[in-house]
C-alpha cells in the first residue's frame, strides 16, 4: 500500500514461530517422562539444520492473504480496535482514524515454507492520500466490498472492521525494506528529520549464497550497524487481480 507518502511506519518483523501448545492431556508438562513417545519412538535428525535459524524475508511478489484487523495502542498506549491521530505532516492537520491490518500469506505454489506467513499493515488511516482516496477504502474494495462516494472517518472505519471481520481474501504486493532502527531514534532524539529507508526492493540487496536469492542483510551507511530486511505490504489487489500462478517473485 502506498502508505509511505505520508511516513507510515513499516510492518512489524515477522516473530519466530510460537511453540505449539496442545489442550488437556497433552500438554507437554502433563507427560510421563517414561511415556513411549519419548523412550521408543526415534527422530531423525538434520546436522546441516539449525532449529535457532529464521526464516528469510517472503521474496518480493504478489500473495494470495487472508486479512484480519489487529488492535493498535491510542494516545494512553491502550489497545483498541481503532485509535485516532493528527496529520500534522499534512496541511491544515486534519484528524484520521487508523488501524492495522494483518495479513496471512496462503495458497503458496513451490514456495510451502511462507505458506502462513504473516504481515502487519501497522497503518491503515481514512484519511485520503494524494490518489484522493484512503488505505481503508482501498482495503474495503480490494476485499470485495462497496464503498461510498463520500463517509466520515467514523463510517469509513466501521465499514472497513465489518469488511475484515469476515477475514477476506485479497491479493498482496511486498516488499523489502530495511531502516536503522538506531538512526531513526537518534533522529527523533535531535529532533531532526527521520532518516529515509536504507533500501526498498529486494532487488537493492547483496545476491545470497542460493542462486536467485538476496542477502536480507545489509550496513547501515549513518551508523554502520547491521540491519535486517523486513517485508512490507506495499499494494492490495483483488483474488482476480493476481497473476496466473498466484505469485510473481521479481
């Protein structure tokens, strides 16, 4: 989504895997230490895995997702369904409401190991952008909605809840993006302007060791620290907008 126009912050890195946890009985801390599942049965095992190793950035491409709407903090850093804020980079300083939006990559052709992969859209605002419309309306008819020629930010914000509460499939654009962390709280701490990203576009990024792949890492050229690319939702399209194939790896 085209959100950067207005400094929206970027996804939150995906977290590493939770552990499964089972109900009742089969709660791991409930077994028997002598149970058969542990004295019989042998695992095989990888010695060129590393169970301690992340999973790569999703390549840049175009996704099949299921969308959920995930709480955000307000002003008292409580967390609510929708929160609202000043514009104040915009003319004027009008007022928007915004949320987040999760995304869960599905349907992953050749490529199983991001099947379920998940993406945070941190900020998804009604107030319309240079294209005259907004991020929540856009959303609304990506996911197969109708929207209004004209709402309040309070009937666009309870049109787009209504439309993710149905977890709607969409198609999605990402993209790698890499920002020092560092940089941008030094910036904020001088109170002067917010560092650009260090680069936007897998295609930016050292090739890795796999042929066809990138290197997520990459130096910091202000402070040179190390940083990690993080991918970013950068389009939403509708099921029927998605290529042949369901995704494009560029």
């Amino acid at each position: 989504m085209a959100s950067t126009a207005f400094g929206a912050p970027v996804q939150d890195e995906p977290t590493q895997d939770a552990p499964e946890q089972a109900n009742g009985s089969e709660q791991i801390a409930d077994l028997d230490p002598n149970d058969p599942r542990l004295t019989s049965e042998a695992l095989d095992d990888n010695p060129e895995g590393d169970a301690y190793a992340s999973l790569p950035p999703i390549p840049d491409g175009k996704y099949r997702a299921k969308l959920k709407q995930v709480d955000v903090k307000d002003g008292a850093g409580k967390l609510v369904r929708f929160a609202p804020r000043i514009a104040t980079w915009r003319p004027g300083s009008p007022p928007l409401l915004f949320t987040a939006v999760q995304a869960n990559v599905i349907g992953i052709g050749g490529q199983e190991q991001y099947d379920g992969y998940v993406l945070t859209d941190n900020w998804v605002t009604t107030l319309p952008n240079r294209s005259g419309t907004s991020e929540a309306a856009t959303i609304i008819r990506k996911a197969g909605g109708t929207t209004p020629q004209r709402a309040t930010h309070a009937q666009w914000m309870e049109l787009l809840l209504k439309t993710l509460a149905g977890e709607p499939e969409v198609g999605i654009e990402t993209a790698w993006e890499a920002s020092c962390q560092a940089c941008q709280e030094k910036a904020k701490h001088d109170g002067s302007r917010k560092p650009k990203a260090i680069a936007t576009g897998e295609h930016h990024f050292k090739a890795g060791k796999v042929a066809g792949t990138h290197d997520p890492n990459i130096q910091c050229p202000g402070c040179s620290a190390w940083v990690v690319a993080r991918p970013r939702i950068v389009g939403y399209m509708t099921v029927a907008e998605l290529p042949k194939g369901n995704t494009v790896v560029r």
